[in-house]
C-alpha cells in the first residue's frame, strides 16, 4: 500500500506519518511538504531511515507538479494534511489560507481524479478537516454532529470548509472515493509553538507572559493528537465512502481554567512554588470573530468504528508537558529558527 500523506512535516501530520508506518508494516509513504514555517523535519526524525518512507519536497498549490508527482507514483490513497492551521494568521492573511486550503485542496483531488479515472477500487482520498467549520456553539448548548450546518467565522475555518465542499463536489461529481473527519483541539509533542498549549508552556519555561484572549471564557474541546491520528487510520480503513465523521475528546475546557491547570502542572515539574506560573496570566485584547466554543459529539465514530479516546486530559497534558520540558532542544531550535536549515543539511537540498 503506497500512501501520499501531504502535511507530514506538520504537528498531526508526523504523528499520522508514525502511526501508518508503525502500525502497518505493509505501508509505504510519500510526505509531501512545502516546509513552511509549520513544517519541521525534524519531526520525524526517527522514519528517516525506514525505507517504507520517502520526503518529498513540494508544493500543493503547484497544480502541475502535484500532477506529475501522481503520474510517476500509482498512489492507493491520499491522506491530505497540508494546510495552513493558525487562526490568528488567517487574520492577519487570508490568501495564503485560500490559495493552500482551497486550491491546494482541488489541486490534489484533481490530480487524484485523473490518476485514478476507470480504477478507483480501492482507492481513497482522506481529507482531514476541523470542527470550526461549524461555527460556534453557545455555552453549554449542545454540540455539532456530523449534520451540524456549516457555519465558518474566520479566514481559516471559511478557507476549511470550502475545501470540505469541493471534496464532497468530487465524490458526488466524478466518484472520487473520499472520506472527511471534522476533528475537536488536538494538543501533545511537535505542535509549533504558536498554538496555545505549546506556546503557554514554552512561555512559563521561559518566564514570559501568558496572553489570554478577552475574558478566558472560550471553550475548546482537546484531543491528544495520537487518538487523532488513531481515529484517522482507523476511518481510512473502516469508513465508508463519501461519508464525514466527528472526531472529539468529549473534553471541553474553559480556556482560563486550561491555564490555570497547565500552571500547576508546570509548578510542580519546575519545582516552582505552587502559584508562580500564574503570576504570567495577562488579559489581552480579545481575538477579532473569537469562536465562543466548540463541542464534538463524536459518538457516530465510537458505534460504527468504535472509537474512543485513549488518555484523559489531565494525564495527556501531563505527558505533553513532560515532552516539552525533556525536548528542550526541538523548542529551542523552533523558537530560534534553525528546524528551517534542517532540509538542506539533511537532505542536501535534493
Ligand atoms: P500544521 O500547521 O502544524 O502543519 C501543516 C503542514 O502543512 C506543515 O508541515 C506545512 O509545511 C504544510 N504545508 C502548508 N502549506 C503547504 C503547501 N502549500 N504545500 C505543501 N505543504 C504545505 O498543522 P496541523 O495542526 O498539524 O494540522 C494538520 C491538519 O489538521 C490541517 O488540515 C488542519 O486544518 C487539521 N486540523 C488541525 C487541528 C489542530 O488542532 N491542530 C484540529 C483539527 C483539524
Ligand atoms: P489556538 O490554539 O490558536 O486554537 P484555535 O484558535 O484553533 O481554537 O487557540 C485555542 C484557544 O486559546 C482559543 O480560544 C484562542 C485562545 N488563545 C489565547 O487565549 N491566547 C493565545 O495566545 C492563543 C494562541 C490562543
């Protein structure tokens, strides 16, 4: 089986490159990374010399390269990742989020709908989305479903759910055998610390100020990325064509209360008095359009896969925080800059 996994050098995406190799030894895989300033190498450090995996260097927004680069591999599947994932960066650009979300996103259908015209058995297009294209939720009202009308406020979820459409035109259109997962807040090891867990931790490492949007009253539900990527491969093999399914921690925290208990676990791994990380909370302008909350009934996955997450939030973040603080050297060389020389010093440039 010889998968295209695009994203791979990303947060969930090495995570996902790791759980097909590790958990089929059958597989192979092609990750396909533009390496932007999301993408590290060094992510996944440990497949580079398994020679069921390749790196490939490129572009999705290329709609000729994405073309050939189908032409000379017989793809079985696609597992699509790449995409731009920041919130506050989609305020800041929207474009970049259109042309890698969007045309990124028909690029590879396209592709993948010629590649695989007159013999699609068997095959199959994995597009991974988020929960925000639902929209967002009151407190303590209810949670999307896989029915949930889409309902997008920022660039970055606009730009998602336009993608999560042309997926679906694909596979009503021409046939494409696809399959959507909508997943809650992931956290854990390798998520670039832009994102609020690994920036909080980095930044009560590091005695730097802790900015919480507005009030602290918005809610995320977390998932630890490795049930993610579980719940990923396991919808590839087990889903059913054309269908979407919910991805979600039923683990819903109030941002402020989140802080509050990453300071204590922080304290306690810092041997820090109990109290000091908090002295770092500061209450900062609020996000512009700041999703209230998001909820994911994810119990169409546990009856028809039966899926379920594995950790509870607090013995997850605790493994998340002990990752962080044993791999002082990934942070550093994230916050530093230097992950981006790691391509050219380890692959020479090819
Ligand atoms: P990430 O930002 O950590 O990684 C994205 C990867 O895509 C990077 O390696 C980057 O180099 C690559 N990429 C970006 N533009 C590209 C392009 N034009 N061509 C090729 N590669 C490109 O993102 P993530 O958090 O790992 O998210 C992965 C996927 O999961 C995204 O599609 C995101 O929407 C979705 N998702 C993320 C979360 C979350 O909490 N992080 C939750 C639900 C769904
Ligand atoms: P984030 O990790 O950016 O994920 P998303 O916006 O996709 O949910 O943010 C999680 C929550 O934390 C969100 O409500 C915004 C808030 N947040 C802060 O309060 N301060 C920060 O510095 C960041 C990055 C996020």
């Amino acid at each position: 089986m010889h998968l295209l996994i695009t994203g791979g050098a990303g947060f969930i995406g090495s995570h996902v490159v790791r759980r097909f190799l590790r958990a089929h030894p059958g597989c192979r895989v092609t990750n396909l990374d533009s390496l932007t300033y999301a993408g590290n190498l060094a992510n996944l450090r440990d497949l580079e010399d398994d020679p069921r995996y390749r790196f490939v260097r490129g572009d999705i927004t290329d709609a000729a390269f994405v073309g050939k680069l189908f032409s000379e591999n017989d793809f079985r599947g696609v597992v699509h990742l790449a995409a731009e994932s920041h919130v506050d960066r989609s305020i800041a650009d929207p474009t970049a989020f259109v042309m890698t979300n969007v045309i990124g996103t028909v690029n590879l259908l396209d592709a993948a709908r010629r590649a695989w015209e007159g013999n699609m058995e068997g095959r199959r297009f994995y597009h991974v989305s988020t929960d925000e294209v639902y929209g967002t939720l009151e407190d303590g009202g209810g949670m999307f479903t896989e029915s949930t009308p889409y309902d997008p406020h920022s660039p970055y979820s606009a730009s998602k759910a336009s993608s999560d459409h042309f997926v679906r035109a694909y596979h009503d259109t021409y046939g494409l055998p696809v399959v959507i997962s909508n997943c809650s807040n992931n956290y854990g090891s390798h998520q670039f610390p832009e994102k609020l867990i690994p920036l909080f931790i980095n930044n009560i490492r590091t005695g730097r100020e802790l900015p919480i949007y507005g009030g602290g009253e918005n809610v995320r539900d977390w998932l630890w990325v490795e049930d993610h990527a579980r719940a990923i491969d396991l919808i590839y093999h087990e889903g059913k064509n054309g269908e979407t399914y919910n991805i979600g921690g039923h683990n819903e925290w109030r941002n402020i209360d989140l802080v509050r208990l990453l300071c204590r676990i922080m304290d306690r791994k810092l041997e820090r008095a109990e109290g000091e990380s908090e002295t770092l909370m500061r209450f900062v302008t609020d996000r512009a359009g700041h999703d209230l909350r998001y909820a994911i009934d994810a119990s169409k996955l546990k009856h028809e896969l039966g899926w379920e997450p594995s950790i509870t939030f607090e013995e997850g973040l605790e493994k998340t925080v002990e990752w962080y603080l044993a791999n002082g050297e990934w942070l550093e060389g994230v916050t530093s800059g230097a992950y981006q020389n790691y391509y050219e010093a380890h692959y020479g440039g090819r």
